[in-house]
C-alpha cells in the first residue's frame, strides 16, 4: 500500500486546537485567578466544534461524517473484527472512532453552551453541576478516544497519532484526497477566536 493522504489541514488542526483548548480549560476549572482563561479555553471548544460539524458536511472525503459515522452494527463488526483480527485497511475513521468523535463534538458543545450560561449568572447551581458533569464525561471520552487509537494503531500496525500530524495514513492511490485544504485554516482560526471571544463578554 502507498502512503496517502487522507487528513487535510482544517481536520488535523482542529484536532489538535481542540484537544489543547479542551486540557487548557480542565486545568483552569477550578480557579478563579484563571476564570478568563478557563472562558477562553471554553469559546474555543465551541468555535473549533462549530467549525467542525459544518466541515463535517462540505469538508473532504473523510473529514465528512457521512464517511465514518455508521450503525450499531458496523460498529459490532469492527470490534469483532478487532478481536478476531480480521480489520480490513480503512484510510478515514473506523466507525467506532465514528462515534467517538460525534460523542465528543456534543460534549464540547454542550459543555460549551452551559459554562457560558454560568459566566452570564444563569441557571445557579444545578447547572454548575451539569456543566462538571459534561466536562468529567468529556475527559472520560478523551481517554476512551487516546485508548481506542492506541489500540487501532497497534491492530492496523500504523501509527494513527502520526497521521493526524502528518495527515498521511496507507492506502490505495485512488483512496487519497485531492488536497489539503489549506485556505480554509483562517476559517477554522477564526471561528475559534470569535467564539473565545464572544463567550468572555
């Protein structure tokens, strides 16, 4: 198989933005020093999410959900296929990943929506409860997330946290995007800024 790519650019920067934003406003939960940071941190989550579910859509090939999000079974195939390694080759997301993704794409996002309903002191304690409770389930989903990678790694024998640097995973040739999309970053930027931005009002 050749190596080919499969991440453009907006996939693998959001990715890694919003894995940074994410650890940036987990460690300043909890302080009110950092509350601006921690508001921050949080608009960017939701900019980078936004960005993302409308990427998931007009993005390319396998940035767009209809690519890797799949059914219950598809997702039981992939798993009895990993126990009883018998993967085939996939260039984008296993429908597993599929789901994690969209699982944590809503976490951010409602995690997102209710940190900014407490900063504008709205919903009093019951949904400073819920948004820890979005955010708790959220980590517990990115360490379900980082497992699941290692695991496909070691069982596709490619290292998958590479290919969201690189954007480059095995394949056929004619599996490959046609291009990285590199002029839309200024839009993923931007969308992140803004909500950064507006949330901290």
């Amino acid at each position: 198989m050749n190596r080919i790519l499969v991440w453009d650019w907006p996939v693998r920067i959001g990715h890694w933005l919003l894995a940074g934003a994410f650890v940036l406003a987990w460690l300043t939960g909890d302080s009110e020093t950092w509350r601006l940071v921690h508001v921050w941190a949080g608009g960017a989550v939701v900019g980078v999410v936004l960005f993302r579910l409308l990427w998931g859509l007009v993005g390319t090939r396998y940035a767009r959900f209809a690519s890797f999000v799949r059914g219950p079974g598809a997702v039981k195939a992939y798993f009895l296929g990993l126990f009883r390694h018998t993967l085939a080759e996939q260039p984008g997301h296993n429908p597993a990943g599929g789901w994690a993704i969209v699982a944590l794409l809503s976490l951010g996002l409602l995690s997102g929506a209710s940190g900014w309903l407490i900063y504008q002191d709205i919903g009093g304690e019951w949904l400073e409860e819920l948004h820890e409770t979005l955010a708790s389930t959220m980590l517990a989903m990115v360490i379900v997330h980082v497992i699941g990678v290692l695991t496909g790694s070691l069982a596709h024998g490619e290292n998958l946290v590479r290919a969201m640097f690189t954007g480059m995973k095995r394949g056929d040739a004619d599996a490959a995007i046609a291009g990285a999309r590199p002029l839309a970053v200024p839009l993923l930027l931007t969308c992140a800024a803004t909500c950064a931005w507006w949330l901290a009002r």
